[in-house]
C-alpha cells in the first residue's frame, strides 16, 4: 500500500482554538449532514445534471487529445486564448509539472513556447504576436460558453493576425477549438472555418475542467504526463466513492472543518503550498474555492498565498491579525531537487555557520513547520495537507479532492456550487456597455449605478509648469 495523500486536521480542531472552540465530537456529529452532502453530489453525478460532469472525467480521456497535442508539438509556439476555468488550470498543470524556465528553453526541448492570453490586454496581446513566427505557431481558443467578451476579443485579434499573414484556410487549419459542443459561437465558427474541436462537456463549469481537454490538451503538448494525472484522479474518485467513517475521508473531512469554522465567522480560507511550483496551485484554487461557494452571502474568502514568501509578508496578519482564517498549509514530502547548503570560509560569514550542509528542502520544511507550529500557538486552525512527491499522477489525486471537498462544503453551506450567477451580471454589464443588443435594460442599470461611483470625489490637481 502507497500514500496517495494525507490530511492532518488535529489542529483545525484543536482545544488549542481562541474562539469557537471545536472538537472532535463536533466533527463527528456532522457526519449526517455530510453525507447527504455526499449522496447529494453522487446523485447530480448519475443524472448527470448541471455542473456535475466533472465527477467522471478521470475516466475520460478524449482519444483526439493525443493527436491534437502531437500535431501541436510540431509548432514552435502555442497561443492559448481563454480566461479564468479556461486558463487558470493550464497554468497550474504547467507550473507544477514542468521544469521552472521551461518556456525559454524551449523549443529545444523540443516542445512549443506557450502563450496564454487571459485579460484584456493590447501590450501584453502584441507582445505575444511579436514573439511568435505566425507559420508555426497555433492558437487554442478556449471558452465554455463562447461568449465571454476577454475571451472573444482577445480570440478576434490573434485570428485576424493570423490570418493576416498566412491566409485563412492556413489559419483555420492552425486554430484548435475547445468549447461547449452544443451551444455558442465558437462551436459555428469551428463549422464554418473547420477547425479542430474538443468539447468542453456541456455539465463540466469552467473551474471544474482542467482534468477535461481544456486543461490536458496544452498539458499534453508540453510533456506533462496526462495519463498519469487522470490515473491519480482515479484512484481519488475510487477512494471517495467508497463508504468511509468521516475520520477516514479527507474530503468530508476538509469540508466539514470548513463549515465549522465558516459558521464561527472563520470565513477565509489561506491556501498555502510552499514550493514555486504550486504558486499557481493557488491561483486556480482560488477561483474553485471562491466561485463555487462565494452566493446568498454566505462563503469563504480563498488567499493565495506562498511559502515561504508569505511568512515574510503575511505571517504577521496571520498570527496577530483577526482570528477569521482557516490555514490549509500544503506539503510536498520529496522533492526530486536539492541543494546542500555550501560551507562559506569568510570569517564574516561565520555566524550562518548552523545552516552550513544543510539541506536546503529540510530548511524550508523548518519554516513550514515552525509557521504551523506559530499559527497553532496562535490560536489559529491548521490543515496540514501532503502528497508524497510533485508529479501528475499525486497532482492529479490533489486536484479531485480539491474540487470534491469544494463541492461538498456548498452543499452543505446549501448553495449551489457549480453556478456563478453574480459573474454573469458582470458579464451582461459589460456586453450593456459595449453596445451589444438585447441588454438595454442592463445598460440602463449600469448607468443608475456607476453613478454611484462618482457621487463623491475628490480631484487632486496640480499646477502645470
Ligand atoms: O470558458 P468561458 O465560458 O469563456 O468562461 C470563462 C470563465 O468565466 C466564468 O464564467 C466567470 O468568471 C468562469 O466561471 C469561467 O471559468
């Protein structure tokens, strides 16, 4: 038997709490709640309604993924075009699975530079064109819906480019698209131009598809090892689909703790890996945790944070600062990378003498200890989660954990986790503000409210020479 992973949660529940004591008990005495949290989830699953399809994608894999990625890797640059659920995964699968640089190595890897152009962004847009050779380079359009206004303008001006300098049907033939494949116009478009297409399945959200082609195929293309991390999502959903005592299931677990601090005005989550490789861990955890459960004024504020940096930036806040965080602090146990930490001859240097042939990974395991170990003195709750090395197939278990224990705790916060009405508002807002018929009553809100904007200003002004 391996560890796939380990959640240690004493001291999320410990005596050791400031306020709102928790116990064990307490934890237990939810176990009814979360399995009809549970049964809840797996019944969406088998009727396969709204926003439920990501239960099965580890047991998935579109065939055309692979043909796709091999033709893409005969590029010298990749363009991804797509924001949020549609790029936030690809980042974090690249920056955990390949090595760091690895965009200015390549192509002599040989693998493709990748671009993502995620925001509304000219400079950064033109930036990205300059730097690509258009005749090798393909663009990957992402976007569920087709409609997201970042997604289809920044998708508007790398295709006309595109086409600009190697013609149409040379540039449709270089555009890969990836989209709901019953609805939107990138799906027509796809028709229209012949593009390749891989669908994003109609009942997978955003945030919940980087196991899905949105997240593999780029994966793929760069060398990541897909097969493994949908292996390691496998053998999570196997775990999770089982019956377990709520001491033994790190996603009740994760979400009952949550909930019980939640209720005891511990509304902030700070996810905190402690390597480079997970910053974007962060990034993509951030929208998974805060979309999905962020409605009806309930929720749990993500932090993205990083250690060991944090410790120099945020730690202060966080031991002294208001009791309202729960800490998930996440532990890679071994690292393939180390660095002995040199002897330094110079009198002057003497004094960093304990650090001399030292490790450097059991240095930053210190700090990660001693962080949790000040948080706890602090009166603070700490989940202490570990996976035994960073590859795809561990990454892969963490991610459907991740996504299970977020949609548990929305069940039992009784909202929806897979929708994300207050988003949409933004969006018509914007579609109002750009002219776009049939939102004229948004257009008319709009303009009531961001009067309230500038009613009170002030102007600082100075004198022109
Ligand atoms: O893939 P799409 O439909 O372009 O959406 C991008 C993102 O926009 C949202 O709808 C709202 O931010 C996210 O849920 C989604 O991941």
């Amino acid at each position: 038997m391996k560890s796939l992973l380990k959640l240690h949660y004493g001291a999320a529940l410990g005596e050791h709490l400031t306020s709102g004591v928790t116990t064990f008990q307490e934890l237990l005495n939810l176990a009814p709640l979360i399995k009809k949290a549970d049964a809840l989830l797996k019944s969406r699953s088998e009727l396969e309604l709204e926003g439920s399809g990501w239960l099965l994608l580890p047991h998935k894999k579109d065939k055309k993924i692979n043909d796709l990625a091999a033709w893409l890797s005969s590029m010298t640059d990749v363009i991804q075009i797509g924001i949020g659920g549609s790029a936030l995964g690809n980042m974090m699968l690249h920056n955990a699975l390949l090595p760091p640089y690895w965009n200015e190595m390549s192509p002599t890897l040989p693998r493709p530079r990748f671009y993502m152009a995620d925001n509304v962004d000219p400079q950064e847009n033109r930036a990205i064109w300059d730097r690509v050779d258009p005749r090798h380079t393909a663009l990957i359009v992402v976007s569920k819906s087709g409609t997201t206004a970042e997604t289809m303008a920044n998708f508007l001006f790398f295709w006309e480019e595109m086409k600009q300098t190697v013609g149409t049907e040379q540039a449709a033939r270089q555009t890969i698209i990836i989209t709901d494949p019953e609805k939107g116009v990138l799906s027509e478009f796809a028709k229209e131009r012949g593009c390749a297409v891989l669908p994003v399945p109609p009942n997978v959200g955003g945030r919940y598809s980087v196991l899905s082609p949105v997240g593999l195929l780029s994966a793929a293309v760069l060398g990541a090892d897909t097969d493994s991390l949908l292996e390691g999502a496998r053998k999570m959903a196997d775990f999770l689909a089982d019956e377990h005592d709520m001491e033994g299931n790190p996603a009740w677990v994760f979400a009952a703790i949550s909930w019980l601090h939640f209720i005891r005005k511990r509304n902030m989550i700070v996810f905190m890996p402690y390597i480079d490789s997970l910053s974007m861990l962060s990034e993509w955890f951030a929208q998974l945790w805060g979309e999905s459960l962020g409605k009806e004024g309930k929720g749990s504020t993500p932090i993205k944070a990083l250690g060991t940096i944090d410790q120099h930036s945020q730690l202060q806040l966080y031991t002294e600062g208001p009791d309202d965080k729960l800490f998930l602090l996440l532990h890679v146990s071994s690292l393939k990378e180390d660095i002995v930490i040199p002897h330094a001859e110079e009198k002057s240097l003497a004094s960093l003498s304990y650090l001399f042939g030292q490790s450097m990974n059991m240095l930053r395991y210190s700090e990660q200890l001693s962080t949790a170990s000040s948080l706890v003195k602090a009166g603070r709750p700490v989940l202490w989660l570990e996976i035994p090395e960073l590859n795809a197939f561990y990454l892969g278990a963490l991610i459907y954990l991740l996504e299970y224990a977020t949609a548990l705790t929305g069940f039992i916060m009784d909202i929806n986790p897979f929708d994300q009405p207050g988003v949409e508002l933004g969006k018509e807002y914007t579609f109002a503000l750009m002219g776009r018929s049939g939102f004229e009553v948004q257009a008319q809100e709009v303009a009531r409210f961001s009067k309230n904007l500038s009613s009170r200003t002030i102007t600082v002004s100075i004198e022109e020479k």
